[in-house]
C-alpha cells in the first residue's frame, strides 16, 4: 500500500494543524493501536496511531472502537506522561516513514516539559515510542536489544536514534543536476519504477509506476525507454506537490467498487474499470480504506480460540466422515455375505466334514459357475451358514446407522461453517461474545478452555435501508439470524438466504406493502454480499418469511422452507455501506 514518506507528510501537516488542542483521553483498543482524543475551543477529534505489522498508519479518525476494561501498561504510561499535554506541532524526519507528534506535557514535579510520540510506519517493524524532551526514551510498545537487532536498540532509558539510513537520496532535498547524474549511472535496461524506488527514498512502488505511466502508458518501461528530462519534471512536480502539502488524496476502487489502492495522485495505471475517487482530506481517505481492514485485524486477533477451536472441530469431523464413508464401502459386502449364507443353506448335505471350503454352484450368477466359499471346519454347515447371516446383518443395519451418523456429520460441518461465517462479520467484542455463548449451548463448552456463560445481550443486527426506504435486517452470527428470522420476522416481511452456502438471514420488513423490484435486488445482493458466495451473478433464495421454518432442537441458525424464488446479484460493497444504517 502508498503509506509512504510523502503520504505520511501530508498525513502530518493534516494534524499539525490541531496545534494548540489538549489531550482529553488516551485508550489502547488493541495491542498495537492507539488512540489519542483531542479537544480544543472549536472542536473536537482523535488521532489513531496503529503500529501492527499489517496496516500501519498514523491520522485523524472519526471511527469508533471497543476498549479493553483494563487499560494495557503502554496506554497507563502515555496518560501519564501526556494527560493534559498540548499538542504543539506534527511533522515527519528525513523523508522517512517517522513521524513526531510534539507535546507540551507537564512531569512529575508539575513543571513544563516537552514529550515527543514518535510513531514508526514501518510495516512489521513499526513502533510507537515516548520520548522527554532529551530525547530519552520514556515508554515504547515494541522493545528492541541486541537479540533482535544489532544495528539499533530500542530500551526505556535510552536515547533515540532513527533507523540506519539506507543508500538512497533524499527527494525533497536534491536539484536536477543530481536527479540526471544518478539517472545517467543506472542501467539503461533498468526497469524505470526500480530506478525510482532503488535510488530515491520515501516513494511507494505505486507512486513511482504512476509516474512512469504517465509518461510511456506501460509501467513495465526501461530506464532507455523513459526520456531523461521527461522524467525529471514529472518526478519533481510530484515532490514539489509533496513539500508543500498541496497534494490530493486519492483512492483507487476496483470494478466491484472495492478499495484497490490509494495515493496523492491519481494512479491511472491499474487500466480500465478501475476509478480514483477523489476525497476531501488524507485522514478521511485512509478512515474510509482501513475501516474494515483495520477491524477485521483486530477481530482476527481477539478471535483467535474461537478460530483454532472450530478448525480442530472442522478437522475432527472431516476425519471422521472419512472413515464411516470407508465402512460404508465395507458395508457393500452385506449382499455377498447373504448369498454366501444362502449357497451353503442349499448344500448342507454335500459339505464334507474337515474342510475349511465348500466347492457350490452360485446360482445368483446368470453363468452358474463354481465358487469356492470359506468355512470354520470346526463348525458345522448350519452354523457356517448361520455365521454369514449374522455378517449381513450387521452390516445391513451397520450401514443404515452410518448413513445416519455422516449425514449428521455433514450438518455439524455445515454449522461450523456458518460459524466460520459469522466470524468474518463480527465487529466487536460484542459479536464475538455472542458466538462464544452460542458455540458454548451448542455443546462446544469442553473444548472452551476456562469458559463460563457470560449474560446475554440483545442481538444488534446490521440495518439498511433500500431505495424505496424500506429497513433491511441482517444477522452477523446466528443468534442475529434466529433473532431476525423468528422475532423480528412478519409473515408477509421477505427473507433472503444465499442458496445452498453459509451466510446471513436477511430480512425486509414490508408492513404488508408490496416493495419495488429495485428493493428485492438490494435485499438480495445484501444477502449475498455478506454471505460465502465470492465473485459475480451470486444466486440468492427468497420467500415469504411465513414459508421459512426452524425445527425443533435444531442448531442455530438452522432453518427449512420449500417455497422460494432465487434471484441472480452481483453485490457492491461500496452500495451496500451507503445503504446501511449506522
């Protein structure tokens, strides 16, 4: 992603502008994410520094998020050193993906004093780290010594160094002159957006293949292929634009409406069908591409057991079909075992004592030939026979139960799987709790290590809203969908389900009016949207929620109906979030 040097310069000068505004309250949602609220004589609002090794990222937020009961020891130190501090500048160092926010905080003597947040984007390596004014570091929340790193050591009482340089130019701080000279050192056969990211440092790939393209329509160009001068000036208008904070947020979505990528300049590159959705501030652009990115990290986290817990059951119960499938071809001998039995029935008199074979004509055979069937010699011929009755027997019935038990089998794969489901919808703690309580009444208790029933909530489902207004219900896991299905839902309310895949029940609520087409096709692409189904023309059932029925003792989530119409969708997503009701 474009979270580059120049992307988080013009994320600072956004912030720098709340100089002057105090510090109201600081949380730690999750273990690499903080978020600091500011509030001055006009407004109000919060930074969210996020330093995990997925999506790092610095800006102002207008997103909300749960926090933890119990402040972690990072989040306890910060309101110490800063609680009620003053934020009195925002910038970034060297053109590097390093940025300081400056406080004017008070120490333990309650004298003034300034307090630097230094906040490393630096993928798997970022970090957030306090300083005093001495630059001594005062409280980090990733520790770095020699056994992780000899180059630079990150400790509370050390003094901070930015990272090793790396063997590349400071963009904002080179002429022409110095652009042409490395320019004339590459390799002609070089690819131009290596040239661009190998020699210059603080630019994203994205950005350097943008300027490419832009010259020759072909990011896959040679250094020989890209005029010198051309190059230049397009290289320089960027950074000019960069330096001085003029630059435009942009975001690519792809076909589906999805985000693709962002940048401050349009990335035209990605071809046709992709569109760059200009936005009103950097902050607001990155709240709008890592909402669901951001959450679905932290869901992932704190949903960890509940994951390792169904893929053990996932990986138990797919065993385990696989062995009764095994006994069920076994079972396939019953037959034989029957005409076996029958065979020596029809020749007890000529079984000759001392055998452990009789010699019979299989009449089941349109050829009549002479089979050869095993006996116990130390039986007798009735007895033999007796015992190939017992076989079928136990194989007939054998193989009516093992039906029984895969076909079970396959109804709890299926659960699992809407479970599965479910967790890629949740939002919260909230959510996962729910799903906790459910898998615990739904028998999984045991393998719930230290797990008690915790109080039920009331379900919250996601709510939309069509284009002829009417309320769109959709459950996130299936306490929501038993909740929209067998409370919430009227008779003459429609329900919609992706067919024959995990996902949610959908309902829209009709109050005995009739809705337009257009409304069934939201609903619908609603269904399928947050649903198992991947891709185009996605195949979603309908009914009357009167048709749909959940039998008794019947795990969550579970329903019947045998009455139904099936529409084809092709949901997106940025339609859908502009339908849904917060």
């Amino acid at each position: 992603m474009a979270f580059d040097a120049g992307f988080l310069r013009c994320i600072m000068s956004e912030i720098n502008e709340l100089k002057e505004s105090r510090i109201e309250k600081i949380y730690q949602p999750s273990n690499d994410e903080i978020v600091i609220f500011l509030h001055s004589a006009s407004q109000k609002t919060k930074i969210l520094i996020n330093a995990g090794s997925n999506y790092p990222r610095i800006s102002l937020t207008e997103a909300t998020s749960e926090n933890p009961t119990k402040a972690p020891n990072l989040c306890m130190l910060l309101r110490k050193h800063l609680n009620a501090g003053k934020l009195t500048g925002a910038y970034t160092l060297e053109f590097e993906r390093v940025a300081v926010l400056e406080f004017e905080a008070y120490d333990e003597m309650g004298f003034k004093s300034k307090k630097y947040l230094i906040c490393e984007i630096m993928g798997k390596y970022s970090n957030i780290i306090l300083t005093d004014q001495s630059k001594r570091i005062l409280a980090l929340l990733k520790t770095v010594d020699f056994s992780v790193s000899l180059q630079r050591q990150l400790l509370v009482g050390m003094i901070y160094e930015l990272p090793p340089k790396q063997d590349k130019l400071n963009p904002l701080e080179i002429d022409a002159d110095a652009f042409f000279d490395v320019y004339d050192s590459a390799s002609p056969e070089m690819r131009a957006d290596k040239f661009i990211t190998s020699n210059f440092q603080g630019i994203a790939l994205s950005t350097a293949r943008e300027m490419v393209y832009s010259i020759t329509n072909d990011v896959d160009s040679r250094l020989e292929n890209v005029e010198k001068r051309t190059l230049c000036r397009v290289f320089f208008k960027i950074m000019t634009e960069i330096n001085e904070c003029k630059a435009t947020p942009y975001m690519v979505l792809n076909p589906q409406g999805a985000p693709q990528e962002f940048s401050y300049i349009p990335l035209n590159y990605f071809g046709s069908g992709f569109v760059n959705e200009k936005y009103s501030s950097f902050s607001k652009l990155v709240d709008a591409y890592y909402s669901k990115k951001g959450s679905d990290e932290r869901i992932r986290q704190k949903s960890g057991d509940i994951f390792r817990l169904l893929t053990n059951a996932e990986n138990r119960i797919v065993k385990k079909i696989a062995l009764q499938e095994e006994e069920i071809a076994e079972c396939k001998k019953a037959e034989e075992y029957r005409q076996m039995a029958d065979l020596i029935t029809a020749n007890l008199f000529a079984i000759k004592a001392g055998r452990d074979f009789v010699e019979v004509i299989n009449y089941y055979d349109e050829n009549m030939p002479t089979i050869r069937i095993p006996i116990d010699k130390k039986l007798s011929p009735q007895s033999n026979a007796q015992r190939y009755y017992k076989k079928y027997s136990k194989l007939k019935k054998g193989k009516i139960e093992l039906a029984k038990q895969i076909e079970l089998s396959k109804v709890e794969l299926e659960y699992i799987s809407t479970v599965f489901d479910a967790l890629t919808k949740a939002e919260g703690e909230n959510d996962l709790a729910q799903i906790r309580n459910e898998l615990y009444q739904s028998g999984y208790a045991s393998r719930m290590k230290n797990y008690s029933i915790q109080k039920a909530q009331a379900p919250k489902p996601l709510k939309f809203i069509t284009s002829g207004g009417y309320i769109v219900y959709c459950g996130k896991n299936n306490t929501q969908n038993d909740y929209i299905t067998t409370k919430l839902a009227e008779k003459t309310d429609w329900w919609f389900h992706i067919k024959n895949l995990a996902g949610s029940h959908v309902l829209m609520k009709c109050n005995g009016e009739e809705p337009g087409e257009k409304d069934f096709t939201e609903a619908a692409e609603i269904a399928a949207y947050y649903s198992k189904g991947d891709g185009d023309n996605i195949e979603v059932d309908y009914t009357l929620a009167k048709h749909v029925k959940k039998p008794a003792g019947a795990k969550p989530g579970y329903v019947i109906y045998h009455i139904n119409w099936s529409a084809i969708v092709t949901p997106n997503e940025k339609k859908i979030k502009e339908m849904q009701i917060k």
